[in-house]
C-alpha cells in the first residue's frame, strides 16, 4: 500500500509541472523471483488440487451448440407441447375453480410437461459442458476447490489494485468480451439485415408461419455466436496455458526443496554415491587376483581381463581403475603374480568404453586377441577347459 500511495504523490507532485511518472513495476509479475519452469509434481500437485489451464469458452461454446441442437430436433415436440398447454388452459380458464386441491394439480401437471421440455435440454447440456472441459483437461475429479482457504483472506489495498487494474488476466478477458460483444453484434446485424424483409411481413402471415421466421433467424444467430466462442477458445487457450505455467513458477529455493523431498538431502545422496564406490572397488580389488591379465596405460589405466572357455563367450572386464585406482590394482596383480601387458590405446579405449562386466566387443577382439596370444608365449595364461 505504501509503495501505491508514494506512486500517487509523484504523479501529484508532477502533474503540475506537466511531467507524468509511473512505476512500470505495476506490470511485473506478481509472483516476483519465481523464474524457475515448474516441474512434474509441481504441475501434478496443481492438477489434483483442480487447478488446471483451460478456457471457458469452448464448454460456452458446446452447451450453446448442444442446447439448440436439441431445441431443433425436438422442435416439433416442443411445439406440440406447448400448443397443448395453452390451448387448454385458454379453452378452460373461464370453469376453473380456483381450489387447494386443483392449484396443485394443475402445478404438478404444468411441471410434468415443463419437464418434457427442459429435461432434454438440460441434459444435452450438462454432457456437453464436461465433454468440453474433459476435452481441454481430461477427466480429473478434486473437491479442494471446495474449501475455504483462510490464509489467502487477506486484504491488500495495493495487491488488490494491481490484479484488478494490472492484470494480464483482466486485460484478456475485457479484449474478449469486447470481441464477444462486436463479432456477435455484427453476426446479429447481418443475419436480420439479411431476413429483414421476412420479419417485416410476420405481422401479415399466421402466427405459426411468423414464429418460424423468427425462430429461424434466432437459430442462426445462436449458431454464429457459438462458432465465434468456438474461434475465440483455440488463442484463449494458449494464453490461459501460458498463464497457467506462469502462475506454478518455483523459486530457486523452492526448486531445492522440491529436490530434496522427491530425491533426499543432496548430503545423503552423496554419501550414497560413495559408499556404492566404495562397494564396486571392494568387489573390484576381490577379482583382480582372479584376472588373466592387466591391461594397463601403463600408469593412469588399468583393465583386468578374465576368460573362462566354459562361461564367457568372449574375455571379460572384471575390474578397471583410473589413477589410484589403477595404481590399487597393479598393486593387486603383482602380489598375486598375475601378468600385466602395456597397451596404451586398448586400456584407454577399454576404460572408455566397457564397465564392469561387460564382454569386449568384436572390435576389440582382434586388440584383445594379441594379448592372450602374448600371455601363451609367455606360459602364462592357464585357461579354464
């Protein structure tokens, strides 16, 4: 509120001196610092509590479609119905007594036929409002909007203000209404302009011929209004969609809390990473004395080989270490005397490229191939038949 009155005792002050000021901020976000796209659960979450990006005038736009669509296939039902009504209670006014008895008869009567009218209508237009959102949303049931919120009942002079005067929101659905009024009124215009002489010779024909003529030119003007909303919900969509993802925007630190909910302290995580290192050298440092053979860089890699003609297809990485770890496990090899070959480009590659576990590919087998070959003029290689 503070800020709104210092606003407006500037522009006093510079009103009179002919130079007009005004803070752009009015225009800003009202959500200020949230630059960060929603996630997932931030946009499931909206959705289970109702709110949902949408436009109200394609379900307008369906009900006003579906509810003349009924009038028209049911107009001679209608009709016949409503004829019936008058005539009877115009034949029979004049005998009518005017009883507790027969005025809740007559009431029951009038609701029944009423009903025979209104009901199909109703109907036809309740399925069409939720085949229009269900359409746009999908079929999503939530009774948060139900409840009241009392922490969001709080009166700001200057937040009020700013969303009713300042906002993108207020701004689009004035332009629309402002659309509505002008396409819908220029339709109107140009269908009666178009039937005017019809309607002038009404007051000449028989009263069925003159409702016809009117009906006819209502129907069309019904219909050309529902095509306008139709128009108008595919842009109003995307802007309600933008606006949408504007309003679920995260702050940073909103971001790393949602982070740290959904996936743990970022500590805990880290000590996880580790201790599963840890895991894989322990098992690592267990294989090498099983190795054949260790490939090495010869200082910053090593890849310990093992092949076993009776379970592997083809010679398989059962330990691989970088720097420290490359070290460990030379270290590993030559106290249990197993062999160790320099081969720069094959430990890189390798290590590059296999884990853990993994065969050597076809490519490699050739590179792999000279090695045995070396550990068999050596005597070195025992394998395992």
């Amino acid at each position: 509120m503070a800020d709104f009155l210092r606003e407006y005792i500037l522009w006093s002050d510079n009103r009179h001196s002919g130079r007009f000021r005004f803070d752009l901020q009015l225009f800003a976000a009202e959500d200020e610092g949230r630059t960060e796209e929603p996630t997932e659960k931030k946009i499931r979450e909206a959705r289970e509590r109702g709110q949902v990006a949408k436009t109200m005038e394609l379900p307008q736009a369906a009900v006003v479609i579906a509810g003349v669509g009924v009038v028209l296939l049911l107009g001679t039902f209608i009709f016949e119905i409503l004829a019936k009504v008058t005539r009877y209670y115009l034949s029979s006014f004049s005998g009518m007594s005017m009883t507790t008895r027969t005025l809740g008869l007559d009431f029951a009567a009038i609701l029944w036929e009423s009903s025979k009218i209104l009901l199909p209508i109703f109907g036809a237009s309740i399925i069409a409002a939720v085949l229009g959102n269900v359409v746009q949303v999908g079929f999503q049931v939530s009774t948060h909007p139900l409840k009241l919120d009392w922490s969001k009942l709080k009166f700001d002079p200057a937040t009020v203000m700013k969303r009713v005067f300042f906002s993108k929101q207020v701004a689009m659905n004035l332009v629309k209404s402002l659309v509505k009024v002008a396409a819908i009124g220029f339709i109107s215009y140009l269908i009666i302009a178009n039937d005017f002489e019809e309607i002038m010779r009404t007051p000449d024909v028989s009263l069925a011929s003159a409702f016809q003529v009117m009906c006819f030119a209502a129907f069309k003007i019904i219909v050309w209004s529902a095509v306008i909303l139709l128009a108008l919900s595919i842009p109003d969509y995307f802007f309600q969609r933008q606006e949408f993802m504007e309003s679920l925007k995260m702050t940073k630190q909103e971001m790393k809390e949602e982070l740290k909910e959904t996936m743990g302290d970022p500590y805990m995580r880290a000590r996880l990473r580790e201790m599963q290192r840890e895991i894989v050298m322990k098992n690592m440092i267990r294989e090498v004395p099983k190795a054949d053979v260790v490939v090495t860089n010869p200082t910053h890699y090593s890849v310990a080989l093992k092949y076993d003609m009776g379970a592997m297809e083809a010679p398989t990485v059962i330990a691989k270490g970088m720097d420290s770890m490359a070290l460990r496990i030379r270290e590993i090899a030559r106290e249990h005397g197993v062999p160790m070959i320099e081969n720069r480009p094959l430990a890189q590659e390798m290590y590059r490229r296999l884990e853990v576990g993994d065969i050597i590919p076809e490519d490699l087998f050739y590179a792999v191939s000279l090695i045995y070959a070396e550990l068999y003029r050596k005597k070195e290689f025992k394998a395992a038949i």
